[in-house]
C-alpha cells in the first residue's frame, strides 16, 4: 500500500500528473498517518458498514476506511485527481469513486444503490468552503447512522456548542436535532499540505433515533431558530417579529408566554425543547 502520508511521495506522485492545489476547492492534502488512522478507527467503521467519502483528495482516509469497511464510496468533484487516486487507492476491491459534486449528488438513491445490506456511514476531511451545506445534506439525507468529519476547529466547537455560549447557533442547533455530536480531537496545521492557517478538529455525530423533542412542523422550527439567530442581540420577541412579519407582537407576546418563555430573553439562550415548544405553538395558531 503506497504511504500517501508521505510528503515526499506525495509531492513526486502530484508533480508526475501535473497536479496543482486549488485554493477554490480547498484542498489541503494530510501528511500525517496517524491523523486518518484515528478518524477511521474512531469512526466506529467495520465490515458490516458502507462508507460514504466526501472529498478523498490524494486518498489517506480513503486507504484506512477501506481497510475497514465493507464498502467505501467516495465523491470527488476534482477530476484531475482520477490518475492520482488510481495509483493510491486503486488496489482496493470494495472502493468506488465517483467524480461528481457532493452537494448535487442524490443521497438517499446513491445510498440505496450502494450500501444494500450494510449500515451508511459518512467520513470525510472536509474542505473549510463547503463545510456546511455539505454537512448539512449529509443530515437532511436522514441516510446515516454516524458521521465523522475534520473541520475547521471553530466549527466543531460550534456544532458541539451549549444554549447561552458565544459559538451556539442556529447550525448548533440543526446538528443536534439531528444528532448527538462530540468533539474528538485537534489536527494542527502542521499536518496538511499546503497548511492551512488554522487548527482543524474531529467531529462524531451520532444520529438520534428519535428527535430530541416533539415536532408538529420540522420547517417551522427551523425558520423558528432562523429567526431567533438572524438578530441575536435582539430580544426574542423583536426577533419572531422581524421573522414571521405575518404576526403581530402582541400575538407573539403572549405564545411565548404561554410557552413559559420570557420575550425578553434572547433566542441564544434557548434550547430546542424550548424552540420545539414555540414553533409548535405558532403551527397550532396556524392551523
């Protein structure tokens, strides 16, 4: 198996295909082995699962998932890659790539065509520029039962983040529906090449097998939260009314009231038993 952690090997293997780092694409290539053995064994992947890959730029994490997976599927936008990653990971019997964008790509259908019979997974070292929507698809896919991703640190901590804390937000709030996330370990920037101006982390979310709360209106509580976060140095009840302009305050006044939340408190502060209660009052009153 060739040592893609290798800086060397790497810079030799790239400048053979004409390689060139995109700073569009994001890529920053790891060239520390331990980094993509610890995300995979962390990852919890084993023989019974089918890996979805996100991004297997020059092929690290790719080699260790498909050292344990039963399958692996990875999506890679870069097309120039494809002779590079047939090199590093062309060996394996259970990989397949697919040189597509992720954030276009049919989940659930992909997911259903190439992981019959075993348990989805999705991992990957994410680039920094589509860190959100990407994970925010892979959530809204409702298609896995973990996902174990490297992102930039600041936004581990925001997923992981707690009710009243400056790093809570609305997308705090979307992977915990979904989710129960923990934040597992740094990656300095010491171990990517080009390196990156800043600290990266590891991040497991486990899917929740019910909703943290009961939901009428999956929609309404997410443009509920919405709201609260688009002016959270407002109170939440100026805030809801900036949001939902087809209510008037004295309405929303007094749902809030009745939900036992004071309008005087500001949206961060909440967290999603209480947007559950608000979001579901405001369906009733719609309905």
């Amino acid at each position: 198996m060739l040592d893609v952690c290798n800086a060397q090997v790497m810079k030799r293997l790239l400048a053979e295909y004409g390689f060139h780092f995109s700073k569009a694409k994001g890529q920053n290539f790891l060239t520390q082995r331990w980094v993509p053995q610890r995300i995979a064994a962390e990852s919890g992947v084993d023989e019974s699962c089918g890996v979805l890959e996100i991004g297997p730029g020059f092929g690290p994490l790719t080699q260790e998932l498909c050292l344990r997976a039963g399958r692996v599927v990875a999506l890679e936008v870069d097309m120039s890659l494809e002779p590079v990653l047939e090199r590093t990971v062309g060996e394996f019997d259970n990989l397949e790539i697919l040189f597509c964008d992720a954030l276009k790509a049919d989940l659930p259908a992909l997911i259903a065509e190439k992981f019959e019979g075993l348990t989805p997974m999705a991992c990957a070292n994410l680039p920094y520029y589509i860190t959100s929507p990407v994970l925010t698809k892979l959530l809204e896919s409702k298609c896995f039962s973990s996902i174990t991703v490297m992102v930039q640190k600041e936004v581990a901590q925001r997923i992981c983040a707690k009710p009243g804390t400056a790093d809570y937000s609305a997308f705090t709030i979307l992977c915990q529906y979904y989710t129960q996330p923990a934040l597992l370990f740094d990656v300095p920037a010491s171990c990517f090449l080009p390196q990156p101006k800043v600290t990266s982390a590891v991040v497991h979310l486990i899917t929740r097998a019910a909703p943290p709360a009961e939901i009428t209106d999956e929609t309404l509580l997410f443009r509920t939260v919405r709201a609260a976060f688009a002016m959270r140095r407002k109170t939440l009840l100026n805030a809801l009314c900036a949001g939902f302009g087809e209510r008037n305050k004295t309405e929303l006044a007094a749902l809030l009231e009745a939900c036992g939340v004071a309008p005087t408190v500001r949206g961060e502060t909440l967290g999603i038993p209480e947007f559950a209660r608000i979001a579901n009052a405001i369906a009733a009153k719609r309905g």
